[in-house]
C-alpha cells in the first residue's frame, strides 16, 4: 500500500509538464490500445496530488477512493502491528463489498470504454499500442 502512494508522489516530483500525453506503461494497453480497467490510477493519484481533483477524476474515477482506501488501510495495519491484535477485522473481509465494488468497476470501465471507442479514430487506438 505504501507503493501505492510513494510512486505518484514521486512522478510529481519528477513531472516534466506533459503526464496527460505520456505513453501508459500498461501492458494490457500497450498490447491492445485500450485501457484496462486500473488505467489512470496512477495519473490520477498524481493530480490528487496536486489538488486537482476535477483532473484527478477524469483520469479514474476511483482514483481518489484508492486513495482514501490506502491510507485507512496504512493506519489500520500500523495500528494492528502496534498493538499487536486485529482492528476491523470484518471491515472488507464481506463478500457484499467485493460484488459491489465489481460491480461498480465493470460499469465505470465499461463506460470508459464506450466513450473511448467514440472518441478516438482506429489509428489513434492504434498508436496508444506496441503495433503503431
């Protein structure tokens, strides 16, 4: 989790102005043209970073939630080792909140996919891949 929020951190740090137009290092994306379902996370987290929430959720929608998510679970986990016993332990452990959360990603990058498929001609899909 603590990757999860050093790594944009560090590409703040090093940004050189042009994060929205740099070729994605997603293997999925780079085969295909299209975005997986986790694309955007870490431009997102960036922007968050910035305090540009508006751009940080139009890069992913759950990007903040992620977020918020790694840092509960930082503090939550920190707070098990300290006191050495469980905290929460049946906070996410639920099958009702994986279905949701599923559910809620398969809709959103369904979406996403849509709207990328209108917005962007063949050829463009093709150069966002290895096979330009």
């Amino acid at each position: 989790m603590l990757l999860v929020l050093i790594i944009p951190f560090f590409i703040l740090l090093t940004n050189s102005g042009n994060l929205e137009s740099e070729q994605s290092f997603c293997p999925f994306k780079m085969l295909t043209g299209f975005p997986c379902p986790g694309c955007g996370i870490t431009k997102s987290l960036v922007y968050l970073y910035e305090g540009d929430l508006l751009k940080s959720i139009a890069f992913h929608l759950f990007g903040p939630v992620v977020l918020v998510l790694a840092f509960y679970f930082l503090i939550k986990l920190s707070l098990e080792l300290y006191y050495k016993k469980p905290f929460f332990a049946n906070t996410f452990n639920k099958k009702k909140w994986t279905y949701i959360f599923v559910a809620l990603l398969i809709v959103y990058h369904t979406t996403r996919i849509i709207f990328f498929i209108k917005d962007n001609s063949f050829d463009a899909i093709l150069k966002e891949s290895i096979w330009r």
